[in-house]
C-alpha cells in the first residue's frame, strides 16, 4: 500500500469487487476486437500452465451457458478444480480465474462453485499473477494482458493496470511470495496457496 489506512486500501489499489468487473458501458462487441480470446491463442499451452496449478482448462460448446462464471456472458468460470470456458472468452478472464484458484485458501477452493471470494489484498494479488501468468504464455505477456484489462473495464485506483502495476502494487507481489506462489525473484511456484 502506497499510504493511507487500512480502512482505505480499496482507494489505494485494485478494487477487489471492482477491478474484475467489465466496464457496464463495454459491450461484448465493443471490446472484442481489443482483447486476446481463447480462440485466436494455442489452447494447449494455456491448459498446461493451468494444469501446474491442479486446474484443469475445460471448453464448452459456442453459445452454451459458461458453467461457474460468475459474470456470465463469455467469462470464465470455476467450478471446484475446474476453469470452464468458451472460445470467445477473453483470455485474460481465464487467468484472472485461475488466479482466484490458486490464491484462495484450501477450503474455498475446495468448496469452491462460481463465487471465488476473497478480500482486496488476495484481490490484487490474483489481478498481479495473471499478470505472470500472460508473462509465462509465449506470444502474451504482462503489456498485451495490461491493455486488455484497461480495455476490459478493470478499475484502478491510479486510473491504468499500468499504472497500478508500476506504483501500487508491491504489496500483492509481496502477499504472493508470502504464500509461497512466487519465489523472491517473483518466480512462479507452481504452488497454490496452503
């Protein structure tokens, strides 16, 4: 946190409501041009990052309801250890998902069905390892997936996931390695939260 008191951490960061919900004005036509979907990426290596995480990357067919979204429309969905998705859901939506997995504690996860939870500090640490996540996917990384949130609607206090990143977000980068789903060079574990 980059000042203020703990009563206004959601001023200070991400939202942890906010900051995963598209932006009400955005349609699905006015940001799909902008935003990277499972469709126009190779599935494979999506579901093997997932897979280091015991998240299984399940698809579901074109127009059919997304199980365990919580947004609904084309967004990601969770059900227990499985990520439910469509071609056309935004990729950053899946890691944003499997971000919520892997930093939620075991007993959410495992009686986890559509709504992750979570505080506004576990919040920005999933909003920082999808982050990771895209730097872990060849041909994404952090820039494309930053502009795809700012796209999608995501809400900053600092106005950008840009500038969130660069200025407010040390703390969940230090929430992650606390929990141990990054090493001190801020390296991906493998490990979800225990």
């Amino acid at each position: 946190m980059t000042g203020g008191s703990p009563e206004d951490a959601g001023e200070t960061r991400a939202s942890a409501r906010s900051s995963a919900t598209p932006n009400a004005a955005a349609t699905v036509a006015d940001v799909e041009p902008s935003v990277l979907r499972l469709y126009s990426l190779e599935r494979m290596p999506v579901a093997m990052l997932l897979s280091r995480f015991s998240l299984e990357l399940r698809l579901v067919a074109p127009e059919e309801l997304i199980p365990g979204s919580y947004w609904g429309e084309s967004e990601a969905g969770l059900i227990g250890s499985v990520l439910h998705a469509r071609l056309d859901t935004p990729l950053h939506s899946v890691l944003h998902e499997a971000g919520h997995f892997v930093c939620m504690s075991p007993e959410r996860r495992v009686a986890l069905d559509r709504d992750a939870g979570g505080d506004d500090a576990e919040e920005c640490a999933v909003c920082y390892l999808q982050l990771l996540f895209a730097d872990a996917l060849r041909g994404v990384g952090r820039n494309r997936l930053l502009a795809d949130m700012d796209a999608w609607g995501y809400s900053f206090r600092l106005g950008s996931a840009r500038a969130w990143l660069e200025q407010d977000a040390a703390d969940a980068r230090e929430w992650l390695r606390r929990e141990g789903i990054i090493d001190a060079a801020g390296m991906l574990t493998g490990q979800c939260r225990c």
